[in-house]
C-alpha cells in the first residue's frame, strides 16, 4: 500500500503555476503568494485559469505528481501524466475484457451491486441514526426497493440491463436525498439531480465532489497499471476516463454524498458562498471552494476499516485499495473482485 501523501489545492482562479528547483510557486499578479516543496505532494488540483508552466508540467510527469486542471464550478478540464510505465501485461488482459462484453458484465455487475449496496446504507443509517427528524418509513421503503435491485443486478444478462438497473435504482435514491439534509433547509435543498451546469447548491457541491473523485480513482489506476480510460461498463469515448467513472460508482454514496451532506449538516458551508451566473449555472466563490478542499482533505485522512481487506486504512487510501484489488483480479490472482461494500 503506498503511503497516503498531501494533495495541494489551489482555489484562486488567478494563480500561474511555476517550478523553481524542487518547488511550485504560486504566482499572483505576477507575486509570490506560496511556495511548496514537490516532495510532498502525491497530486495538486487547481481552478485557477492561468495555467502552470511547461517545466513544472513536466517535472510533475517525471516525478509521478498528479496535476490536475478543474473549473471553478469543479467540471474536470485536463489532467498532466507522465510516461505510461503500466505492466503491459495486466494491460492486455484489461483490454481483451473490455473487448468482450460477457467478462466486461461480470466487472460491472460488481461495480453496481457496490454501488446500490453503499446507496442502501446511506439511507439505513440515516433512519436508525435520526429517526425522530426522518420518515424512517419512506427510507426504509426506498432502501427495500434497492435491496430488490441489487438482486436484479446478480443475476441480469446484458450491460444495458444493468444500465438501466442501476438508473432506476439511481431516482429512488435521489427521490429521497433532500429528506437526508436536516439543516439550512431554505438554501440546501435538493429537487432532482442536475449537472450540466448544476442548478442550485447541493448539485454543484455533487459534482464538484464527484469530479475530485474521479481524479483520485483515475490515479489510483494508473498507480497500479492499469488504464483509466478503458472500461467495463461505462463505453469509451475520446478523452473520458471510462475505468475511474466504473471505479467510483460504488464509492459515490458514500464518499461523495456523504461528505456534502455533513458540509450542509454540520453548517461548514453557507448559503453565501454560492453565487449563480447568467448561465443559470452556480458555482462556490473562492473561500468556499477553498474550505471544500480543507474539508476534503480532513476527510481523506479519516481511518476506516475496509470490509474486505480487513485493515484500517484511510478513507483517501480506498480508491487505490479498490484498484489493487482490480488489477488482482484482471490478473486472475482473485476468483472476482469484491467491491467496496460500507456498513
């Protein structure tokens, strides 16, 4: 398991990235505001529209140091990679699966039992959790309803049925995701899930959440050698990251949903954070997006026991657990893979 480095953050949309020996510096109207020693970073995620240098781009290819390039809103841009150094190997054995859509459905099919599992429990332990302020009933009925979905799952016989398994199973879900936001009710409030752009606070919370995780699935992949951007369900499409997008669906409920509700829950995030554009699109303003990240990284560090290797780890560490466990299986040393399944 490799050690669980820092992530940098950069949230100023004005920043210019550069490199200066063994450091990145932050420029600011052409002015110094930080400078951050390399050695310390596994990743550095930055909103700012400036850009960074082609010397630190490539020091950060050479070095392994993800860099990744988001808007402020968190829709993912572009991502620097250094030299594919992957077993080629496990490669080819990922591409002939994805290639042949019997083997591909087996990986999906474990992707969304993860999946509906994870949603089911958000709402179970939030009706045992809170059963004097929830309708423990209509979770409860909900949850039912996935419950049955995850049998459908087992047992369905093309990817297109599974896709349209885990979309219904998807609007149960969300039909019941405001009932889970117990406090600032009058500005934190969820109708319908929308992303492009999302439309109100807690679906730009979602997708900007959802955007960082898929980053960190699409490293944890490459760091076992794996290619992120061939697939078992999701198709491949020029430029989209089809395996991470498999990867993160079972840690969606509870890595992403769950750390938005507790920003809204716990009153970390305000109303006043947010602003909408002419878009109609609304997106976090710097100091929120700026204690997103600081949040987002307290979160990572938290230690958790994984269900099924059995040792703690940090919930930042899951992403690259749940990829070792991929390449394991692709290479046959698992009988399947077992995905991330939270109690």
């Amino acid at each position: 398991m490799r050690r669980l480095l820092n992530t940098l953050y950069i949230t100023s949309q004005d920043c210019y990235l550069s490199l200066e020996g063994e450091n990145i510096v932050i420029l600011t109207n052409d002015k110094i505001a930080g400078r951050v020693p390399l050695h310390n970073l596994e990743g550095i995620v930055t909103c700012g529209f400036k850009g960074a240098s082609p010397a630190l781009m490539g020091k950060c290819a050479e070095d392994n140091i993800s860099l990744c390039f988001m808007k402020p809103s968190g829709k993912f841009l572009a991502r620097v990679t250094g030299e594919q150094r992957g077993n080629v190997l496990l490669r080819k054995a990922q591409y002939h699966i994805s290639e042949n859509e019997t083997e591909s459905l087996e990986y999906a099919r474990s992707f969304i039992v993860g999946k509906l599992f994870n949603s089911r429990w958000v709402l179970e332990r939030a009706a045992r959790d809170y059963p004097l302020r929830l309708d423990s009933e209509k979770l409860k009925r909900v949850s039912s309803d996935i419950k049955a979905s995850i049998t459908m799952a087992q047992s369905c016989t093309s990817i297109d049925i599974l896709r349209g398994i885990e979309g219904e199973s998807a609007s149960r879900y969300f039909s019941v995701f405001d009932d889970l936001i117990l406090q600032q009710k009058e500005h934190f409030f969820f109708n319908i899930r929308n992303k492009r752009p999302p439309l109100d606070n807690v679906n730009a919370m979602l997708s900007f959440s959802y955007s960082l995780l898929a980053s960190m699935c699409a490293s944890a992949l490459e760091a076992v050698g794996l290619d992120p951007y061939v697939g078992f369900m999701h198709t491949d499409l020029p430029g989209r990251k089809s395996l991470a997008l498999d990867l993160m669906e079972e840690l969606r409920s509870v890595y992403a949903d769950r750390f938005v509700l507790s920003l809204i829950n716990k009153k970390i995030v305000s109303p006043n954070g947010f602003k909408k554009m002419e878009s109609g699109a609304v997106v976090m303003d710097d100091d929120t997006r700026r204690l997103f990240f600081s949040e987002w990284q307290k979160r990572k560090l938290e230690t958790i026991t994984h269900p099924f290797l059995k040792e703690k780890l940090e919930w930042g560490v899951v992403p690259y657990a749940q990829a070792l466990l991929l390449a394991r299986t692709i290479r046959g040393d698992l009988d399947a893979y077992p995905p991330f399944m939270w109690k």
